[in-house]
C-alpha cells in the first residue's frame, strides 16, 4: 500500500480486482523486498488484480497464470512491454521479439550456454572468483555486494565478450547507473554509453574476430544465411549485459545473506563441496527460494482470460517469487530444503524465452560458493552494520550487505 491517493480503475476493471499495489515501493523497515509481494497472499488479494501505480498493470499470484502467461505469447506478448510503459525502448534481441520471430537470435545464442559450454567455462571463473576472493578474504569482512556480488557476474561478462579485464571498473561504473539510478537523464546517457562501447567493440571483432560471444553474434546468420541487422546484433549484446549482472548479484546476495545466517546450510555445502550434484541440488532450491526477477508481459488484443477482461496494452506483472512458493505445487514451500528433489521453479521464466543463461548463472554462484567455502567456512552478517538500501522493482535486491569472519 503507498498511501497515496488511488486512481478510479480503467473502466474494464471490476473496483473489487483493485489493489493499491506498488513493485517498486519498500515500506521502511522491510528487510526482504520479496516480502511486498508474499504480504499480498497473506492479505488474501484477489489471485489477478488491477493496479493504478506504475502506469497501471495487472498482477497474477499463481502459478498456474504465471505459467500461462509465460507460455501464451499471442496472448501475453513480450514486445515493448516495459513497466512503465515507455516510448523508444529498444527491442532486445531475442528477449523482446514474440515467437516465431525470436527463435533466429534465440537459435544462435543456445549453443553458447548449453551445459557443456558451460563447464568448460568452469576453470576460467573459478581463477576469477578465487581472485577476487584472496582480495579480501585477509580482513576479516567485506561488502558483499560491492566487494564480489558486483564484480564477478561483470568480469564473468568482460571473459564471456574477450574484453580484458582491466576495464572491470569501467563497466562497473556503467552498470552501477544503469542499474541503480532513478535519474532518467543519467540512465538515458548510460545507455547512450553501453551502446557506444559496443559498437566499438563490435566493429574490432569484425576485423580481428575471437573465440567469443560477440564474434559468434557477428558470425550468425538469419533463415535466409544473411548477416543480421546491425542494430539487432547490438541489441541483443546489451541484452547480455543487461540480464546476466544485477539477476546473478542479487541472487548472490539472498543465498549469502542466508548463508551467513544459517550454520546448518553452511554445513550442507561444506559437506558438499566435490559433491557437484548435491551442490548444485542445493543450489537449485536457493534459486527456487530465492527468485529475484519480476517479468512484464503486454496484453496483445483486447481478451478474456479466467473471467477477466484484459485491454490491449495493459500490462501484467509475473512475480516469480511468489508462483515458486504455490502450495498448490511445491509441498512445504516456505520451507528451504536443500534436498528438495523435483523442483519446477520458474526462477528463468519457461516457454520461449526461458532464460539462456541459467546454467551459467548456477555455474557462477557454484563457483562462487566452493571458492568461498574454501577460504571462508564460517560467517555472519557484520552485527553493527547488516544490510541497508533493498529495492523493488524488475529485479530485487540489496545494496549492502556486510560480511564479517
Ligand atoms: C540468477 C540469475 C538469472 C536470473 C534469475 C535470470 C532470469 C531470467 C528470466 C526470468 C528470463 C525470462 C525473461 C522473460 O521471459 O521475459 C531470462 C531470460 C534471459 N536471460 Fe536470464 N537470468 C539470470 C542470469 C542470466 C545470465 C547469467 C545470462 C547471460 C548469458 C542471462 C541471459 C538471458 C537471456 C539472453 C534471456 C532471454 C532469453 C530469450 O528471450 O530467449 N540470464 N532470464
């Protein structure tokens, strides 16, 4: 609840599916973002409800809609489907375009993050984690997010497109605006900035092309075998950017912040750590638990659905959070259990545009975990200073969370 006045609803939505609801609004005090959204089960809302913030939106609870709504996209669309709705957004190439469209990017992208891919990406992360982890490991405490949450999904990305990795603090900085500021003018020239850098970048590959993703991009060819549109191949490299950083931080940041809360877990993956299939079984229910991304969708013609009418354009929100804690499909789903054996999360989304990059994302945090575990087996949050600045919005997360061993 903001508070503030509410809107009278559009006229296709019944006053009883009003909520006063906002994705980005945390009330002081909440420690836990994704908490905004379990309070709306506990009030008992309506499962789809209308709200006025944001440009107005819908929002589906269960996760049989959510599921839907992933799985529909002539029904729920994926094309300019921003949250606010705004003017000249650029299509992401595959994320934004809608079937049958999408598969020409998504096709060329798969190959590059299949399991196998993946793993032989395994000793190059781990040199960086452990790296970044010597960093600190020393004294005894560190910023989280600052100190690693940050840093390694962003040298990940510099090591995924064969930048050196020396221009880590650069592209820190770009994604720490992109992703954290509220000023449209400084976001609007940060993108500016992103784009300019890989144009660059794209055009050094074309001459001296790698073993790299932005080399594969260049290299792809459309059904008909022709190169594609520069401006897509740019797209969908921002698209990288944009999807593999702040999701893998802010994950990070729950599973520590539960970690160093929970001896018992430590323990698990202590126990665990050449153990890959327990580990990364742990890890999946840490995903399930911990699901920060909050999709939008775009009401493609006007519709019914479960009784409901949609207008053409509105939007709908798909908390993940909150289809993967559904009694009605996982037993016991406040509870964490790291053994949890059948586990159909929808933490990647499902349908079309089911994340490609989630075997890299748990590679990463894998990854992460051993290099950690091994330096630093035991630790808590710093009991003066735990955590400040969570935030709301497409994707939840914290802006500090302070370590101490
Ligand atoms: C824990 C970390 C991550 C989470 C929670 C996450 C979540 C998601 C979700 C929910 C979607 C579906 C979006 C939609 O349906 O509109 C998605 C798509 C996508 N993700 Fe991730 N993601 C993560 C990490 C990554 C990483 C590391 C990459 C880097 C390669 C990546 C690349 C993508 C791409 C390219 C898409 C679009 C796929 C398509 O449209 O076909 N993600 N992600």
């Amino acid at each position: 609840m903001t508070g503030q006045f509410m809107p009278l609803p559009p006229d296709h939505v019944p006053p009883e599916l009003m909520v006063d609801f906002d994705l980005f609004a945390i009330p002081e005090g909440v420690t836990d973002p994704a908490e905004i959204w379990h309070g709306l089960v506990r009030r008992e809302v309506p499962h789809i409800f209308y709200t006025p913030r944001n440009g107005g939106h819908w929002v589906f609870l269960n996760y049989d809609d959510i599921v839907a709504a992933y799985r529909n996209s002539d029904v729920f669309s994926s094309h300019q489907a921003s949250m606010p709705p705004m003017e000249e957004w650029p299509v992401l190439q595959p994320v934004g375009v809608d079937p049958p469209d999408n598969m020409a990017f998504r096709r060329l992208l798969a190959p590059m993050f299949t399991p196998k891919a993946v793993r032989e990406m395994t000793d190059e992360l781990r040199r960086r984690s452990s790296a970044l982890i010597e960093g600190f490991a020393g004294k005894g405490r560190c910023d989280f997010i600052a100190d690693y949450a940050e840093k390694f999904p962003t040298s990940a990305f510099l090591y995924l497109f064969g930048l050196p990795e020396e221009r880590l603090d650069e592209f820190l900085a770009l994604a720490n605006v992109f992703f954290r500021s509220n000023d449209p003018a400084a976001k609007g020239e940060v993108i500016g900035k992103i784009f300019a850098e890989l144009e660059v970048f794209f055009h050094e590959k074309e001459k001296n092309p790698g073993n790299d993703i932005a080399s594969a991009i260049l290299a792809g060819r459309d059904a008909n075998g022709d190169p594609f549109a520069w401006k897509d191949m740019l797209n969908c490299g921002f698209l990288l950017f944009v999807a593999g950083l702040d999701t893998v931080t802010n994950t990070m940041a729950y599973v520590w912040r539960y970690l160093a809360t929970t001896p018992a877990a430590r323990r698990h993956f202590r126990e665990r750590l050449d153990d890959p299939d327990a580990f990364l079984r742990a890890i999946e229910e840490l995903m399930r638990i911990n699901a920060v991304s909050n999709i939008v969708r775009r009401i493609k013609q006007d519709c019914e659905y479960k009784g409901v009418q949609l207008r053409r354009n509105d939007r709908v929100a798909l908390p993940n959070t909150l289809a993967n804690r559904d009694p009605r499909v996982f037993a016991d789903p406040q509870a964490i259990d790291l053994d949890r054996e059948v586990n159909v999360h929808v933490t990647f989304g499902v349908g079309p545009h089911r994340c490609v990059g989630s075997h890299l994302a748990k590679r990463e945090i894998m990854v992460s975990l051993q290099e950690w575990l091994r330096r630093i087996p035991d630790f808590e949050l710093d009991p003066h200073d735990p955590a400040s600045g969570v935030f709301g919005g497409s994707v939840m997360g914290f802006e500090k969370l302070n370590l101490v061993w």
